[in-house]
C-alpha cells in the first residue's frame, strides 16, 4: 500500500495527512472485498525498515494504528471479518501488542474475510526465523535433516495456515517486491497501477480483479492452465 506520502505532497499536504486517507482506504477494501469473492487479503502495513524513517511519522503511524485498532475494528467484528497479524510483533509499543492480541481472539469465531495485516514485517527476517525454528528442532530431535522438505518451511512462517497469494497488487507504480512475502508469492500474478494508496478505491480494486481473472495461471507448467481462485 505505497505512496500515502507522495499522494499528500502533490496536494500541498503533510505526509501524515496521506497516511489517514490511506487508513480510510484500508477499511473500504476490507468492506468490499468480500463482495467480490476474496477470502483473504493482506496488507503491508508496516515494514521492518519503516522503523528507519523520520522519528515524528514513526511515532503518527503508531498513534494512527493505535486509534485504528480501537475505532475500526469493532465494525470489522460486526462485518464478521477474521482478524489476523504477521510481523515481528515484538517491535510494536506493548500497548498496540495487547491491543492486537485482544482482537485476534475476539474475531477468532468470526468465519469471514480473513484480513492479515503485516506490521514491522520483514520476509527476510520471517525466512531466518523460520530456519531457526526449523534448527531447534533437528536439535531437539523431533525433525530428521533429511525430511525437511518446502512444506517443513511453509509451516515454520508468520503465514502459517493460509493460502498462498494469488494475486499481488502494488500501488503508485512502484517496480519492486519489496521484501513483501518473497517465499510465498513464488507464483503470484502481480499487478501494479500507478494509482497512490489512497486513490485506490473500489473502482480501482475492481479493475484489478478483473486483470488478474483474464491471466492463465501455468505455475511453470506451459500450455497448462490451472483454475484460478479469490
């Protein structure tokens, strides 16, 4: 969800001030996605390295995340959405991890949209600590070196329990991952608009959608086209 900063600047803005429209966006594709047949969505909503910016905006982006666990995501339980959070969580003031914990286990029974949000999210780091998790236990002697195969990985992840995606869509047309699930998106259709965060509304969301249900999706295999899925 990139260029909430550059989107504010061409309007004359502070840079905070395209991080609360990118907020207000964040809840509207969570109200519609599901009208559209999508299941799960993730939201790259903090990286790791944003921790490097300048001390003020770090500091709006915790207040701003603070207020939008404690405001929005009431209505997301009414809307029977599942809450959900990947990142090296540790990294967030203690009172945004409580409040996060808090709403895991109230949406926990919900049985709608599954919404991840990725805060502090690094997929290098997820990748690294996934191959510690996976060491102790060859140490341990639960796991053989020899039976660690791709499903060993996939498991040891933040992702784990949840679909590959299917479609990546990076906003204000930026040409790069990012660092953004690299293990998980091995064959995700990307998609890219030049379109900031905040101008990327239904209309928007919806041409995405349709793009990615004209592709054939071959996985490698050429001349094989395999069904798609939201």
């Amino acid at each position: 969800m990139d260029g909430n900063g550059r989107w504010a600047q061409a309007r004359g803005l502070a840079r905070v001030r395209g991080h609360e429209a990118g907020g207000e966006r964040v809840e509207e594709i969570i109200r519609i996605a599901p009208q559209y047949g999508v299941r799960y969505l993730t939201l790259y909503a903090f990286s790791k390295e944003n921790w490097q910016r300048p001390q003020h905006e770090v500091s709006f982006l915790m207040e701003l995340l603070s207020g939008y666990l404690d405001q929005k995501l009431k209505k997301m339980m009414q809307n029977n959405v599942i809450f959900n959070a990947i990142g090296n969580l540790s990294d967030l003031p203690e009172t945004i991890q409580k409040k996060i914990a808090y709403w895991i286990e109230e949406a926990k029974n919900n049985t709608g949209l599954t919404a991840t949000f990725a805060f502090s999210y690094s997929s290098r780091f997820e990748i690294v600590e996934a191959c510690r998790r996976i060491a102790r236990r060859v140490r341990q002697g639960t796991l053989e070196p020899e039976a660690i195969c791709e499903q060993t990985l996939s498991e040891s992840l933040y992702t784990a329990g949840l679909p590959d995606p299917d479609l990546l869509i990076r906003t204000s047309g930026e040409m790069r991952i990012s660092n953004f699930l690299l293990w998980q998106i091995s064959y995700t259709e990307l998609y890219v608009t030049e379109k900031c965060w905040p101008e990327f509304g239904e209309e928007e969301f919806a041409k995405a959608l349709q793009d990615y249900q004209r592709r054939e999706r071959r996985f490698g295999r050429s001349g094989e086209t395999l069904p798609q899925v939201l």
